[in-house]
C-alpha cells in the first residue's frame, strides 16, 4: 500500500510508540487519524497538518471508539489501515487473587483493538489493500517472568492478529504483529535490567510500520520480531566427546541434531534414530549421559555442562532402587562407593521411610521425641543420605504406580505429571505396612492403622484425636503409644489382641536379640508408669460410634467393657510392601515366620528375574 494519501488509525498516538507512527505516516504521505485521550497534548505534539485527525480514544470507552471510526470515515471517506498501538503494562502475577489488574490488561491490550478491528473491518474489505497492525510484544511469544498478566493479554491480541488475517485474506486485507522488546518509553521507565539507551527506540518502529504498511498483497508478513539484545544465551555442552553449543530453552534433542547428530538406540535394532514423536511417548530419543543418567533428549532441557553420548553399546548400567528408608540408603552408599549414580524413587518428601520420616520444617520436635530410643540412628541415616545427595538421582515425592520388566511408570505427586524410567536393575526397598484385621466399626471416621498415626506425629506434630485408643498386637502398638504418650496425648488403653502367655513365647525366642526385647520391655513398663492402661488377651474388640469413633468395647477377663475416645490406633503387626513384586510377576513363595506370600530370592535377595 503506497502512501498516496492513504487513510491510517492509529490508536495511543500521543506518545511513545503511537506517537513515532503518527509522524512517521505524516513524513510519508499518509492521512493519518491519531487516537488518544488527551487529544490537546497530541495535536500539540504533532501540530496543524492538512492530513492529521485528531480524536478522542478510550481504550475502555466503547463508545469513544465508535466514535472516531465514525467521524474518520465522515471526513474522509473510508479506512485503509489500523495500527492497534494503545496498550497497558501493569504487574499481575497467577496468585494475584484481585483481577481487577488482569480484568483492565485484557480491556485495553484485548477487547479494544477488537473492538477497533471489527468497526473498521468492513472499510478495509473495501479498500481491497487493508492493513492491520497489531503492537504486541515479545511477552506474545514467550513468558519470562512472573507478570503472566500482561503476556497473557500481548498472548491473546497475538491470537487476534491471526484470525483478523484468515478472516480478511480473500478480500486483500493482511494483518501483522509487531512484537518489540524493550522500548524507550514511559512504560519501561522503571525497568532497570537493560540499559535504557540500549532498548528500542520508537522512531525505528515507527519506520517499522511504515514499512509494513508498503508491502504489497503477496509479500505479507504475520510477525514481526524486533529486539534489542540478543536473547537466550548459548550453553556450552558436550556431544559424543565434542565441544558444542545449543540455545537456551531449547530441549536436549534439538541441541543435538542442530549439531548434526542423529541418535543411535541399541534397543531398536542398532539403527539410525533422531526422535519420533517428540512427546517422551516413544522412548526413541534415549541418550546417556556421562554421569549415568540415561534421558528422553525431547523432555530434557538442555544445560551447560552436559556431556552426552548418542551412541549404543556404552550405556552404564542403569539402576534404580524404589524406597528411601534404611535399606533403600544403604543399597545407595554401597552402589556409589563402586562408582555407579544409582536413581532413588522416594514418594515421601525427604529420605527415611516409615520408620526415620522426617517431620515437615515448620515441626520442631526434637530427635528423642520423635525416634525415641532410634534418635541416633534416625540423625545417622539423614546425614548419611545428604552426604549422598550430589551423587545420586533423588527423586523424591515420586510414585511408582506400575512396574514392568525394564521399566518403571512413575507420578510427580508435587506436580502431579507421569513419566517412565527404564531400569536395567532394579533394587525393590519398599519396606513394610501395617497388617489390619477387620473389626466392627474399623471403618468409622477416626480410626487410623498405627503406621498412619506415627506418621502424623512424625512429620505433622499432630495427633489423631483428642482421646486415642490403640488395638492391636505387634511392639509397633507399644511404640506408637509411647510416641503418643511423650507427646503429651490423653491415651484411654493399649488394647493387645495377644495373650501375655503368647507374648512370653515371643519373649524367649527373641532371647538371641536382647536389644529388641529389651525395647520392647521398656515400652511396656513406660507405659504403666505414665498410668497408661494396658490390657493383654482382649477379644471381640469393637469400635463404637455412629457416625464416627466414640469408644472401644471388648472383652478381657470375662467380662465385656467399653471405654470412651474419639480415635483409635489400629495394627496387628506388618507385613512386607510386596505390590510392585507382584506388578513385575515375580514368583512368590509362603513365609509362615512372616504369615505372609512373599517374592522368592536367594541369600543375597536376588529373585530369579534378570536385573
């Protein structure tokens, strides 16, 4: 579109950019109508022109807009282009809970050149050479910081430039985003992170403009990117033993074949590869890394540093161990000791199982409240696993939800997202649960296993009731009532399913480990000192309650008696965690010390299956 008196809108004309364009246009010939709501200050600054329009625009007038489309057409007769100019930069991030910032951004940088657009929508079908031009920003094409708000806005007048030039194409009509970075103008005067003669000047995207609105028909341009910096700096990294560079931002698989490089996958009959789906779907895009890590090169970002190996045939071994607890840490430090980066699948927040959980950091309870007796090795275990930590692939709050020959599928319970980690041995440390023997009103809100009520104490400092019972047999049940009893717990009785003749069965064929008995004893006569009932070979235990836990009744010596709480501890001893043995079909045989089927392995806790 040539000058030649051509009719141009622009909107936010009395300053900065808007301003540049106006006089720009002037310079080039163009009739050019100026938008803006102080209409004096902008004919001020552009002056008295034979081919200059001023009128006034809100950006949150409907009605203001109207106007002006109505009296440029009224003056001169139609409209060749717009150049949606007028926008807003104010702050509003995704936890701001008052929108009205979000609620102004989408009114002026949105619902205006909208607006705009559809009231000259049908002049620029009659010109047959109709120019939109849409001023967004880079923040349309990509989100650097917390300001989602204003991207969100320049993300949708983005959208809108699109479906202007599918809409108008067949009738000559072209649109164009114009996405600057920083320019020099009042709305970055605060912006301190680039030097303010360094940004963009205005007059340069005025001649952008200009620019555009010459081109003929077939050379239309749908973006329009200017910067004044080199964004996304270049990351050194490592390819197959030569020193290359990928962008930042770009995934691990566009840096490599950017560089050349297709993959090679033993797994796929030693063939070329370079990605397939480029969704993490596939598993075609494997690559080893130096420190042990095998990756999805289309789901990893790339960093400085790596050091990447494409081919097969050098992969170490890949190892996975499933549990933090004592065993899963040891399993660990003996792995890294041979130097192999074994990964940790861990669904708790930090290290230590069940037994050594560590409470949550607003918790500030002390190691013998918590552990008791255990409280050293607890703190031996912690500080043996954080001397672990750069060594290994941690990934904590991570659930293995399905186990296969080779592979393991995984949840992120923090971010709640899915993913596969493939295995070429597998350590299985997922240690033990609660065994639970229904009983009348076990289901009743307020009754929890033991196990769960240890780890509300540990990592919550909270209790499960005001009142709590405890059933069950297991020195779990004596344990758990003495954590509750120093954590200062109102305890209505220990109530164990186990005869004191059974127990002193027990009691002599742990003779060959003294400290466990001894613990055990300990618990017991704790208990009685702090006035703790305690009674031994109850039968026929009930919960009580209607809608929820309001006592216990059973039967001990005879006679049938109840006692009031509002919780109840539950656990009858524990079994092994053998659910992901199961997934993987491994075979299983019966342990009559455990009570329980559990995966067959040999003296070193090998099981017939390979890895």
């Amino acid at each position: 579109m040539t000058p030649d008196a051509r009719i141009v809108l622009v909107s936010g004309a009395s300053r900065g950019i808007g301003l540049s364009v106006a006089e720009t246009l002037l310079a080039e010939g163009y009739r050019v109508s100026a938008g803006a709501r102080d209409t004096a200050a902008t004919q001020s600054r552009l002056g008295e022109h034979p081919r200059l329009l001023v009128c006034r625009y809100d950006a949150q007038d409907p009605d203001s807009q109207r106007a002006w489309v109505e009296r440029t057409v009224a003056t001169w007769g139609g409209i060749d282009a717009l150049v949606n100019n007028a926008g807003i930069a104010e702050p509003f991030a995704i936890e701001d809970e008052d929108e009205a910032v979000l609620d102004r951004l989408f009114a002026v940088n949105v619902k205006a050149p909208l607006r705009l657009t559809r009231l000259c929508l049908p002049h620029l079908r009659a010109s047959g050479r109709g120019r939109v031009i849409n001023v967004s920003s880079l923040s349309g094409k990509r989100v650097k910081n917390d300001n989602v708000g204003y991207a969100m806005s320049k993300f949708a007048l983005m959208a809108l430039t699109h479906g202007t030039r599918r809409l108008g194409w067949d009738d000559g009509l072209r649109a164009t985003a114009l996405c600057p970075s920083f320019v020099r103008t009042d709305l970055t005067a605060e912006v301190t992170k680039i030097d303010r003669e360094a940004m963009i000047d205005p007059e340069d995207l005025g001649r952008s403009v200009a620019y555009l609105l010459a081109l003929p028909n077939s050379a239309s341009v749908a973006e329009l990117l200017v910067n004044c910096r080199l964004e996304g700096p270049r990351l050194r990294f490592r390819l197959d033993g030569r020193a290359v560079e990928g962008a930042a931002g770009d995934s691990l698989l566009t840096a490599i074949l950017l560089n050349g490089r297709v993959l090679r996958r033993a797994e796929f009959g030693g063939g070329h590869r370079a990605g397939f789906c480029l969704m993490g779907a596939c598993q075609d895009c494997y690559v080893q890394l130096d420190d042990g890590r095998r990756l999805r090169a289309c789901q990893t970002p790339l960093e400085a540093g790596m050091s990447v190996r494409t081919t097969a045939g050098t992969h170490a071994p890949r190892i996975v161990i499933v549990g933090a607890g004592p065993a899963g840490v040891r399993a660990a430090e003996r792995l890294v000791a041979a130097g192999l980066r074994p990964s940790v699948i861990d669904e708790g927040q930090a290290a230590g199982g069940q037994i050594y959980k560590q409470p949550a950091p607003h918790h500030a309870a002390d190691g013998a409240t918590l552990y008791g007796s255990e409280a050293g090795k607890a703190a031996a275990l912690h500080a043996r696993f954080a001397a672990l930590r750069g060594r290994i692939d941690y990934r904590a709050k991570t659930l293995v939800w399905d186990a296969v020959p080779g592979r393991l599928h995984l949840q992120d319970l923090a971010a709640g997202g899915t993913g596969a980690l493939d295995w070429s041995h597998l350590i299985l440390a997922t240690g033990a649960m609660d065994r639970v023997m229904p009983l009348p009103g076990w289901t009743l809100p307020g009754v929890f296993t033991l196990g769960g009520a240890q780890s509300l104490l540990k990592t919550q400092g909270c209790l499960i009731g005001r009142r709590t019972g405890f059933v069950g047999t297991g020195p779990l049940l004596y344990w758990v009532a003495v954590q509750y009893a120093r954590a200062g717990a109102d305890i209505a009785a220990v109530l164990d399913t186990t005869g004191f003749g059974r127990q002193l069965a027990k009691g002599v064929g742990l003779l060959g480990a003294p400290d466990f008995l001894r613990r055990g004893l300990a618990f017991v006569s704790e208990l009685k000192r702090r006035g703790v009932p305690v009674y031994r070979g109850i039968t026929a235990p009930e919960v009580l309650g209607e809608r929820e836990v309001a006592g216990l009744s059973f039967r001990h010596g005879g006679q049938r008696l109840e006692l009031a709480c509002d919780a109840v501890a539950l656990g009858h001893g524990l079994r092994s965690e053998i659910a992901l043995a199961d997934l993987l079909d491994l075979p299983f045989a019966y342990r009559r010390d455990q009570q329980q089927w559990t995966p067959r392995r040999d003296a070193a806790g090998r099981t017939p299956m390979p890895g």
